[in-house]
C-alpha cells in the first residue's frame, strides 16, 4: 500500500510509475491465503498502471511466472526500477532483468537486514545471499534506507552500492482532521468513556504486543477504567496467545483486539485514543507512529523504533525502555499530567509535519534522479 501512495504522489511531480505486484494480500507465510482485492488500494490507484499478478508455490518466495514473463517483456520501457522486498523472488526477476538491459535499480530494505532479524531463516537466507541477493545489492544504482539508523544498523554488511535515506511519507491532512472517535467506540470498544491506550498496524511478533499487554496490567486500576484496543490485521495468527496472557494479567475484559480496519475507520480509531504505544523490538520506519503524531495522539516507543532518538531528541514522544514496568511508567505518566499530554502532542504534531507527502514525496523523485545520473542517464 505504501508503494501505492508513494506512486500516487510521484505522478504528480512528472514520474511516470508502473507497479508490478503479485496478488497476495498477506504476508508470505500466512495461512489461510487471501488474494488482494484491487479496491483496498489506497485513493488514486485507479489513475495508475498497477499491474497484479498470479502468485503460485512456492509462495513463501512470493513467486510468479507471470510477473516473471512481464518483466522480460517490457523492462525495457522503463528508466529506474525500484525492488521493495528483500528475499523473495520477484526482487531476483527484476535485478537480473535490469543488469542485463543495463539499467540502473534501486533497492528499498525495508528493514530486513536489521540485525535482530538476521538470525531468523538464516541458512535460506545464506543461500539466497550466495545465489543472488549479495550481488542484487552490490550492484545497485542505489539502496534506499528508510532511517540513518537503519543505514546505520546494515553498516557492518558494507556493500558496494552506495546508500541513501529518504523517509515513508504520510498523508499528513488525513491524520490531522481525525474525527469519529466516539463512532469508534461504540462500534468496536463496547461504548467505553474511559481512557484508551492504543496501538494501530499489523499484529506480528517483532511489535512485542505481549509487553504492551502486561504494561496495560500494570496501570492503575482506574474510574473509569482504562481499555486497551490493539487495532489491525492478525499476520501471525497470535490474537488467540494474546488474550491468554490478558486472561491470564486479569484483563481481558479490558483488552479488545479489533481486527483490520481501514479508511475513515482508522482516521476514527486515532480519535478515540488517549495515548499510542509502540514496543517494538525493531522497527524501520514506523508510519502508524507518524499517523498518530499527526493525529495529535501523545506516543510511547521503544528504542527499537528506529525513529526513537529522532522523536526522544524533538521531544515528540515518550522513549521508554523495553520492560513493560518501564512501559507502563510512560503511559501512566501521560494519563495522570494532561498538560505533559497536550506538551507530547503538539511536539508530535510538529515531527509529523517533516514526513507529509509534500515533504518526502520531491525527495523520492531526488532519488531516481541520482540513480540515473550514477548510470550515465537523463
């Protein structure tokens, strides 16, 4: 999706961009498959040339003949290609497709190499790396980090190709005019009036929700009582192992995980929040955190977050340690001190403004450009 919106924006500025996708909804290894449907693509899709292709086994490797087939046939039109997975097969399609016409690719990370994810699959990511991947990377026009941190974190790798940082960026007005926060806890929250810790994205291990879940047990009980809503997708299938541990904290009744949620629902769900929390173990970039600033929701991070010394030094935004005493700390910290909550806001609201779509959106353009000219192109 953020491909989609970074596209959208780049054909304001006179990039002509193309998207080859395959069809899968979610992430390779989750069960049961479910292919994409072309109306989730965020607004403007529809004015793109956004082509989605069949993928078959082995899907864990993301493959598609199909995509395969269409690179070989028109690579050749394009100026740049930009790869967005690490991994997987469609990556080896195009890098090897664009070495040979000769063309100059760029390789977004996306966080991958953290080295807190290295060690996962790390034989088949050996054999990826002596296949194809190490030299998908040594000879790119450009590798694009999300952070300095993360370019800071992949430095021990040293690969040939030269780096460069350019942030995700966010539809900054979106955020900012969120509304429908009682819509959204009536609907999902069971009409609570109590405060609402929040956390938005995708349900996956490396967010480490279960910290989140006993730094909730941990707050005071108040009147009302506080509830704790984790909004998005279950990747991983841990919502069940989640609710054990509430269960097992005592506060279940008072943890409620609300499934996907999208558009004008989401824009709602930051409405209905008092505080945003973030305990990642690694984190790339972090959107959510940034939607949420914009959103004027004061947030807790982790020093996983690889955005978590920017905002600590802008004062956007609490930096707790990893122990969910710690988390629990930060969070209570904000509910009891609402001037310390309206102070943590504003500052969000201000680091947010550095990744509006406006902002960002000439620096990707920046980018391609420096790729071509490294190639010797206009």
């Amino acid at each position: 999706m953020a491909v989609v919106e970074a596209s959208v924006r780049m054909a304001r500025l006179g990039v002509e961009p193309t998207i080859f996708t395959t069809d899968m909804a979610l992430p390779q290894a989750t069960r049961p498959r479910r292919t994409v449907d072309p109306s989730e693509f965020p607004a403007g899709a529809e004015r793109l040339d956004v082509r989605v292709f069949p993928a078959q086994q082995p899907y864990r490797l993301a493959y598609s003949a199909a995509l395969a087939r269409a690179l070989a046939a028109e690579a050749r039109r394009f100026d740049v290609i930009h790869i967005h997975m690490l991994f997987h097969l469609p990556a080896r399609a195009a890098s090897r497709r664009a070495r040979t016409l000769g063309m100059p690719y760029i390789v977004s990370l996306a966080g991958s190499l953290d080295p807190k994810l290295r060690g996962r699959s790390r034989r088949v990511k050996a054999v990826n790396d002596h296949l194809w991947q190490r030299g998908m990377l040594d000879n790119a026009a450009l590798l694009h980090y999300k952070t300095a941190e993360e370019e800071r974190l992949c430095a021990d790798l040293a690969f040939r190709a030269p780096g460069i940082v350019v942030p995700n960026g966010v539809d900054l007005a979106a955020f900012r005019a969120a509304a429908g926060g009682g819509e959204f806890r009536a609907r999902y929250l069971h009409g609570v009036e109590g405060p609402v810790i929040m956390n938005v994205g995708r349900i996956a291990y490396k967010k480490r929700l279960d910290r989140l879940i006993r730094a909730f047990a941990l707050l005071p009980r108040r009147t009302p009582a506080a509830t704790l809503a984790i909004v998005g997708p279950d990747d991983e299938g841990l919502g069940g192992e989640l609710m054990t541990l509430a269960a097992s904290l005592g506060v279940a009744d008072r943890v409620v995980l609300t499934g996907v949620v999208n558009g004008p629902d989401r824009h709602a769900a930051l409405a209905a929040a008092d505080v945003w929390v973030l305990p990642s173990d690694t984190e790339n970039f972090g959107n959510a955190v940034i939607e949420a600033m914009a959103a004027g929701v004061p947030a807790v991070v982790t020093p996983g977050v690889n955005l978590a010394a920017a905002i600590d030094a802008a004062g956007a935004g609490l930096v707790c340690a990893t122990e969910p005493a710690a988390i629990a700390a930060g969070i209570g910290s904000i509910l009891a001190d609402p001037d310390a909550a309206e102070r943590l806001a504003a500052g969000g609201r201000a680091f947010a403004a550095r990744y509006d779509w406006a902002v960002v959106a000439p620096q990707l353009r920046d980018m391609y450009e420096r790729a071509l000219a490294g190639a010797g192109r206009r």
